[in-house]
C-alpha cells in the first residue's frame, strides 16, 4: 500500500518503515473522513476547548473551505443540522 511514499519518508525522514507507514495510513484516514464526520469531530473538539456554538460553527465553516477536497458551502444552519440532526 503506497510503497513508493512509504519509501520517500524513510530515505527523507528519521521514519523507521513501520512509523512511515503509520503517518501514510492516518494521512490517508484523514483525507478519507466524510464532511458530516469532520464537521461532528471538530464540533466536539471545539466543545471541549470551551468555544460557544457561533464561534464553532463560524470556524468550521471556514475550516472547510480548506480541505483537500472542499466541499459545497455549507450555511451555518446546514452545518448545525449535521451536528444535531
């Protein structure tokens, strides 16, 4: 799975084969994880540092637009719907 990037860190990195694997497959999780998911996971880590829900959703909002892969533009009331249905 992907040889040539793991071979890339280990020749450009301090990696051993099994932690440039390791950075691989979670940059590959990480890219792989669905809008609603992102937009839950962040919702709940903003929580946790004590933000209010306009401040959330405004930087989530703007957290999308960078992306890899941006999605549409999600309106503060889409983005609440994905989190509380």
């Amino acid at each position: 799975m992907h040889d040539d990037l793991v071979d890339h860190l280990t020749r450009s990195t301090p990696l051993s084969r099994g932690e440039a694997l390791r950075v691989v497959q979670d940059v590959l999780a990480y890219f792989d994880e669905t809008t609603e998911d992102f937009v839950r996971r962040r919702h709940r880590e903003l929580q946790g540092q004590g933000l209010v829900n306009a401040e959330i959703f405004e930087r989530i909002e703007a957290e999308l637009s960078y992306r890899a892969v941006a999605p549409p533009t999600l309106s503060l009331r889409q983005l609440r719907r994905i989190v509380y249905g």
